[in-house]
C-alpha cells in the first residue's frame, strides 16, 4: 500500500504563515502529480495546488501570490508554503498523489488531511 502522510497544520493568525508537508511511503517508483486540495466548512473539496513530475504547477485564483508548492521526487514529498493566511483559507487540508506508479500499474492517494485554522 501507498500511504501518504501530512504535517504543519495548526492555528495561525491572520497573516501569518505555515508550511504544509506531506510524505509518500510505500512501493512507489514514480508519482507523476502531487497536490494540495482542501474542504472548508460547509463547502466542497477544491484543488489548492498541484505540480507535476517536471515541477509545472497550478493554483486557485485566491491563493496566487501567496502560496507555493514545491516536490522532492527523490524523496517523495510535497510541500505548501502558505503565507498571508487569511480567515477563509480555513479548512482541511489534504495531500494528492496521482499518477502513481507502482510495481502493478498506476495509483491515486489521498492523505487523511491537516487542519488549517486561520483566526481574525
């Protein structure tokens, strides 16, 4: 089985940073794409970031500028640099890995989420 595991989630002020982690475990060769997705109270599940195996990337509208996300394919992690938190990012956070190549074929993996809560 693949796992994928995150870390940095936590209560931050109103314009202040934190930096996601998440880390893949398991028989894994390759992950083509890796991304942050996250789920507000009340609303669903929207992509944050992605980036692929050759490092081009894509963000929501609300979060350009102010969020990176960077990989390490030798070690299987992926990252999100958030800063300038405001009040609605505030939501669950979870890792993607797509594309994930395996010794039988290909996989999709969520994490189990970090909670991400932004007070005013």
């Amino acid at each position: 089985q693949v796992h994928l595991v995150e870390s940095g989630g936590g209560l931050v002020q109103a314009g202040g940073s934190l930096r996601l982690t998440c880390a893949a475990s398991g028989s894994i060769v390759r992950i083509n794409v890796m991304g942050w997705y996250r789920q507000a109270p009340g609303k669903q599940r929207e992509l944050v970031a992605l980036i692929t195996r050759d490092g081009s990337t894509n963000y929501v509208d609300s979060v350009k500028g102010r969020f990176t996300i960077s990989r390490d394919n030798a070690k299987n992690t992926v990252s999100l640099q958030m800063n300038g938190l405001e009040p609605k990012d505030t939501a669950v956070y979870y890792c993607n890995a797509d594309r994930v190549v395996g010794p039988k074929g290909y996989v999709e993996v969520w994490g189990q989420g970090t909670l991400v809560t932004v007070s005013s």
